[in-house]
C-alpha cells in the first residue's frame, strides 16, 4: 500500500470538493438570519445534526459562542426527550445532514415547528432537493461530491465540506457584527489563544 499516494488522492480530492462547495446568497440570508435575531435580537443559535454532521454541529456550535453569537448544540434524539425545551421562539436552527433524510433530524424539525412554528431553520446538506432541504427556509448545499472513504459510504468529504461552510458563516457573521480581538478575549480567557487575544499589536 503505497499511503504517500493514498495521501495525495485525498488531498486532491477534497480540495476539490471544497472548491466545488456551491456559492449562492443562500449564505447572505443564513448570515442575516443569525445576525438579526441572535445579534439584535437576544435569541441564540442552535445546531443539530446525528452521527459525524452532529459533531461537526457541535464544533460551529463553540466555534459562533466563542465570536459573540450565543450557540448550542441540540442533539436530536435528546431532543425528544425534553432537551428540546431548549429552544425559544427567537432562535435560529442550524441542522446538518448530507443526506437531508436523517429521520432523526426530519423528527426534530417537525417538533420545533410544533413548539415555535415561525423558528427559522438553515439546512446544510449534500442535495438541495432532498425533504429537509425543501422544508428550510434556507438551504447550503456541499455540492454533494463522493466521499473518499474506499466504500464511498463513511462521511469524509461531506464533513470536511460542512466544516468549511460553518467556517464561512462564522467568518462573515463576524464582519457583518464587527467582531474584534478585545471582544475575543472577553471570551476566551484560558490557554494560548487567550493570551494571544489580549496582546498588544
């Protein structure tokens, strides 16, 4: 097994997925959204997603409180037993699934559309005709490039894909607030990042 090779492959195959990433105003909306009712408006962001796309929920979940916009992760089988009461009439969600037919994930926006039916709800997935993505008010497609996984089944490139668009709706919420260094460090005491943060430049 030659793995320099195997290593090369990837690289290159998921750069270009990354580069092939879709970009639409769908990312203008989704910005808008979190920064008008979170930002503006006190509520808080709250991703989702089951499996690897929940981990990769949870990470721009930290990722936004850590840049001024208060963010949960909501896992969604917890959910539906009473974690779902967190969630308030001025939030936004954040739901992940490549293959946009997630039952848990399916169940959860029916729930929270049940509880606060004008919650708004931003999907990222690999088909934007999939059920979920028809039900969003706002839909980010990957692209839907193959994963690298030898069985073309194990979610690589579509992780990879969905952690760079949560980087972009981190970024450019953080332009659209005005986000500063002094206002990292108000939140990000600890660690090197922290002392990084309250140096002087």
């Amino acid at each position: 097994m030659d793995v320099k090779q195997i290593m090369n492959d990837i690289l290159a195959a998921e750069s270009e997925a990354i580069k092939n990433i879709p970009v639409t105003d769908q990312y203008e909306k989704a910005v808008e959204l979190i920064v008008q009712r979170v930002y503006h408006n006190g509520g808080k962001l709250v991703t989702s997603g089951m499996g690897k796309c929940g981990q990769i929920a949870d990470n721009i979940a930290t990722t936004f409180s850590s840049t001024g916009i208060p963010a949960v992760f909501l896992h969604p089988s917890e959910a539906q037993h009473g974690d779902l009461g967190l969630l308030q009439p001025g939030d936004v969600m954040l739901l992940l699934s490549n293959s946009g037919r997630t039952s848990e994930i399916l169940e959860l926006v029916k729930l929270a559309k049940e509880l606060f039916n004008q919650v708004p709800i931003i999907v990222i997935t690999g088909n934007p005709q999939n059920e979920l993505a028809k039900i969003a008010d706002v839909c980010l497609s990957t692209g839907g490039a193959p994963e690298v996984c030898p069985l073309g089944l194990t979610p690589t490139t579509s992780t990879t894909m969905m952690t760079v668009m949560g980087d972009v709706l981190v970024v450019c919420t953080m332009k659209a607030t005005g986000f500063t260094r002094q206002d990292y460090a108000k939140r990000h005491h600890g660690g090197y990042l922290g002392v990084k943060s309250r140096e002087r430049n």
